[in-house]
C-alpha cells in the first residue's frame, strides 16, 4: 500500500531508460481509476465522503466511485473486506478522523 498526499502528483515510478514500472504505472491515473470511498462508520462520515464524491464528478466520472461502509464504528473491517477494497479498487479515499 502507498499513502499519497492527495495535493500533489504521483508520477509513476521509472527505470533508469524511462520506462514505466508496470505496478505503479496506474497509481497517476486518477481520473479513471476505480476509488473506494472507505466510512469508518461514525456520524457524518458517509455524509463527507458522499461530498467528496460529488466534488469529484466535476473533475472526473464517478461511475466506478463507491462507498465502502464498516457495520459501525466500533467493529474493525474485516480481512475480507479490505482484500476485496484492494482488489477491486486502485486506490480508497478513507473517513478517519474524528
């Protein structure tokens, strides 16, 4: 997993002839890519990722945007459910803090 600062670019990785490292040549491809928005489950969370969502459909389709909800705040995702964020999704947009 690679945590980015979301204001500023990721410019996928190269070798030293310029080529494009295959696992990081999507990481930049924010536009188009599939993002899980990940709720923690607390109050509003949902609300603020559903936002963010809608902030994005101006720069970008939100077709292959979805929201990933936990039961609630007090129950950990499970193994399962973050293998099957990582596996559908290049990257997830998560509701943390409180």
């Amino acid at each position: 997993m690679r945590i980015v600062n979301p204001s500023y670019a990721l410019l996928p990785a190269t070798h030293n002839r310029g080529e494009v490292v295959k696992e990081t040549a999507g990481l930049s491809e924010w536009t188009s890519s599939p993002i899980a928005l990940f709720s923690n489950g607390k109050p509003n969370s949902q609300e603020l990722l559903l936002g963010l969502r809608d902030r994005l459909a101006e720069l970008r389709p939100v077709d292959n945007v979805d929201l990933v909800l936990k039961p609630g705040p007090s129950v950990a995702a499970t193994s399962a459910m973050i293998d099957a964020v990582a596996q559908k999704y290049r990257m997830a947009l998560v509701a943390l803090g409180d």
